[in-house]
C-alpha cells in the first residue's frame, strides 16, 4: 500500500480522523444523491469535509481539486479519489473511487436495461426525442462556460480552441493527437522550456506513446467486443481533459464513426442517461457498454474508463507538489484544456445537426438553453421536463 509522503507540520485546525468507514460512507451517499455535475460536486465536498466536518485540512482540498484540474479524467472522481490517497493511502483511493462511482453505475445500468428491452415503444422515443434536444443544449452551454473560464483573452488559447473545434466539426471525430499537439504548441510558445528535463516533462512522450499504443490495437481486437470496449475506453480515461463533457466527441467518432456500435440517436441518449443520473458524465461508459455487450460489457466499460486517473492517482499524487507548479507542465495543461474546449463546441454541432430535427427540438434546446442561466435549476430537472414535452410531441 502505498503511503502518504511525509508533509511538513500544517499550521491549520487541528483536523478530527473519521474512520475510513465514516470516509467511506460520505463519498457513497455523495455518489447517491450528488447532482449538479462536476463543479457542483466539488464544492459539496468542500463545503462538507473541509468547513462543516473538518475531516481534510483546506491546504489538501485545494492541492487536490489543483491536480484533479491538471491531470486526465472526470474532476469530482478524481478529486474523491485523491482525498481517499490522503486519508488512507492506495486503499484509501481504491475504496473512495469504488462507492462513489458504484451508484451511478448500477442506476446507468438498470436504465440501459429499460433502454434495450422498451426502446423501440413510442413513448421511450417521445421522451428521448426530447431529452436529445435539451443535451445539446447542455453541451453548448458547457462549452460556453469552459470557453469564458479558460480562454478569456489569450489569443493563442483562441486559436487551438477554432482549430479544433473545426476540425472536430469536419471530421466528426476527435483525433488525439492533435490535443497532445495543442499542448506542445502552449508549452513551446508560453513557456519556452529550456535544453534540460524538467519535472513531468517526462510524461508527455508517455503520453503519446500510449495514445499511439492504445490507437494501433483497438483494431487489432475488434473481434473481440470485451477487448475492444476495454482498449476503446481505456484510451478515453486518458484523454478526458477539461470537462467530463470532453469525452462526448472522443466517444461519437469512435462508438459511431469507427466502430458503429451505437447509432448517432442511441448515442445522444446514452450521454442523456449520464445527464440524469448522479457521478460523472463519464459513466455513459457503462450504458455504452451495455448496449455493445450487455452487463460484462457495461463493467468492462466503466472499469476502464476509469483506470487512467485512478492510476494517475496512485502514482502520481505522492510526486504531484514537485511539478504541480513548473510553467511547462501548466502551459502544457493550458493548451490541451484549450482543445477540449475546442471538440466540445465541435461536438455540440455535429450532435446538433442529428438531434435538432424540427421546430420543436429547437423550441426544446433554445428553452433549455435560456433556463441554463438560473443556476437553481438542476440540469437532470431540464433533461426529465424536456422528456415530458418530447412525449406530448412526439409524432412517430
């Protein structure tokens, strides 16, 4: 088991240990009840283990919320799952990452049950066909806020972000590469680095090693659907940087584009059971998954999805305070949180033009769009009011 470094003294309160079951509760309840999406999430585990129980000191929550931010992967499981490496180590992140994604996993599951076996009934499509309208325009909401948070007015940020959004419209799939390019162009133009290693700079060639690695053998196995699934998805987990919204184009051009899988319609409503459920949007891994392969397929899905940031977890966090602030390594992050962006707005767009069929499904997604300003809504409120009108409207 891998132990925590050892840490200067902190000079803050004196922190009371719950019990790594106590831990362990909070974060199931957590994945039970938490909606809101990532951001949302983050800020209940702020709020609740940092002012209200005292259970992790404010300097952890704040390093852990920083690397969940720097590194691959859906922020609120990473950030749970860091907090569990402080609390208890390895078994500590093992164990946090496990209930707090479980939850939303079983919920996914049992939806994609009801998907498969009433999908084809008028009112199952009525609901999605309104459902589908309003993800889209979650989608391009998510994009709109990302594109103010990151971007703002740094013109290079602007430019890999109009690079790649168009690309991904064009293409209609996310090529990896070019996100490990945007971020070589960030670190060579904002942080010249100079003729020496430096701390993490070491992971990009990884990074692309495995990218290309993972890339040449998802073909080879595609007789295989449980290799495939694992390959595809493992490759996605460790690619899923800015937003959990990020994997939705990786996943269109490889679930329909490359393999066909799913149809473009069965795809807006696997990332709408994502929507409605609690956890990461990342989990429409495992309604995926189901549809290609069942129950084996589900879980295979959703465990490799998830395998990247748990490993970048385990291994990286211990290291994480030597490079967390060197100006490559943050130029690096800028430039691929630059191409998520990107491919999310290039996404909205290509999903857009398959789900905006009619006037309707534009009323739907314009309204949805407007009601997204209120932050008291809850998006999984907008997605089940969409499925109400999307039943009274749909035509067959």
């Amino acid at each position: 088991m891998t132990s925590r470094p050892i840490t200067p003294p902190s000079t803050e309160e004196h922190v009371p240990s719950p019990s790594l079951k106590e831990f362990l509760a909070y974060f199931l309840r957590l994945g039970t009840l938490g909606f809101g999406g990532p951001i949302a999430l983050a800020g209940y585990m702020q709020k609740d283990l940092v002012e209200e129980r005292k259970w992790v000191t404010s300097q952890d929550y704040s390093e852990g919320l920083a690397f969940s931010q720097l590194s691959p992967g859906p922020l609120a499981a990473q950030l749970a799952m860091y907090l569990g490496w402080v609390r208890a180590g390895t078994l500590g992140a093992t164990l946090t990452g496990a209930v707090f994604i479980l939850p939303s996993f079983l919920m996914v599951l049992m939806l994609a049950a009801i998907y498969v076996h009433y999908g084809q009934l008028a009112w199952i499509q009525g609901v999605f066909y309104g459902i589908g309208a309003a993800v889209i325009a979650i989608i391009a909401r998510s994009a709109y806020k990302l594109i103010r948070s990151t971007l703002k007015n740094d013109r290079l940020l602007w430019m890999l972000f109009a690079a790649m959004a168009i690309t991904t419209a064009w293409k209609e799939s996310e090529i990896v590469w070019l996100f490990l390019l945007c971020g070589l162009i960030a670190m060579v133009l904002k942080a010249r680095p100079r003729m020496r290693v430096t701390p993490g700079a070491g992971a990009i060639p990884a990074i692309v090693a495995a990218g290309n690695f993972v890339g040449s053998v998802d073909g080879a196995t595609s007789s295989g659907a449980i290799g495939s699934l694992f390959l595809f998805f493992l490759k996605a987990g460790a690619f899923v940087f800015g937003s959990g919204l990020a994997i939705v184009p990786f996943l269109y051009g490889g679930v329909v584009g490359r393999f066909h899988w799913l149809t473009e319609r069965q795809f807006v409503d696997a990332v709408a059971v994502a929507m409605i459920t609690p956890g990461p949007v990342v989990i429409t891994a495992g309604f995926i998954g189901y549809l290609v392969a069942g129950v084996a397929g589900a879980a295979t899905a959703a465990i490799a999805v998830f395998v990247p940031p748990y490993l970048i977890v385990v291994a990286g966090a211990p290291y994480y305070r030597r490079f967390a602030q060197n100006s490559q390594v943050k130029a690096f992050v800028q430039g691929v949180t630059a191409a998520a962006v990107g491919a999310i707005a290039g996404a909205a767009f290509i999903l857009g033009k398959r789900s905006l069929v009619d006037v309707p499904t534009i009323l739907i997604a314009v309204a949805t769009f407007a009601l997204l300003q209120f932050k008291r809504i809850p998006e999984p409120l907008l997605i089940l009011v969409a499925g109400a009108v999307g039943l009274l409207l749909f035509k067959g």
